[in-house]
C-alpha cells in the first residue's frame, strides 16, 4: 500500500466519508468501483505503456498489501485449526 502523507489524503474524505455511509454489498460492486476508479485515472493520463502499466502496478500492489495484511494472519489461523496440507 501507498502509504501517502496524510495530507495527501485529504483530497479523498468526501469519497470515503460516501462509502462508509453507503456499503458496497457485492464483489461486482467492489469490482465496478475498482474499475471506474482506474478508468479515472487512465483517462487523466496519456495513453501509452506507462500509464496501463502503473495503473496494473497499483492494482497488484493492492492484492499483495491485501494478502500481506490480511489473508496470510487468517491462512495462518486455519492452518494451526486444521493442520498443514
């Protein structure tokens, strides 16, 4: 994860302050979300490799801080409740 200053992240409270209210209830939704938001972006920069290729980056930098900060803790509880494979 970027971990941006804080002030940086300023810019982005009304948008997180709407999905705290509204909840996001199903994987296409997350999946729509995700997708608009690169698209805003894409569409902010010029096309070329490196745009597609940093917005792919940020996107497999989620996944990894994702499985990093979550699923390895609860892949590690499972195994210790039900044993090694």
């Amino acid at each position: 994860m970027p971990y941006i200053k804080k002030e940086d992240r300023l810019k982005f409270s009304e948008l997180l302050a709407v999905l705290e209210k509204e909840p996001i209830n199903s994987a296409g939704e997350l999946n729509y979300l995700l997708t608009m938001i690169v698209h805003k972006y894409l569409n902010q920069k010029p096309e070329n490799y490196q745009s597609y290729n940093d917005a792919i980056g940020a996107l497999e930098g989620c996944k990894i801080e994702l499985y990093r900060r979550h699923i390895s803790d609860y892949e590690d509880t499972k195994q210790k409740e039900n044993g090694d494979v």
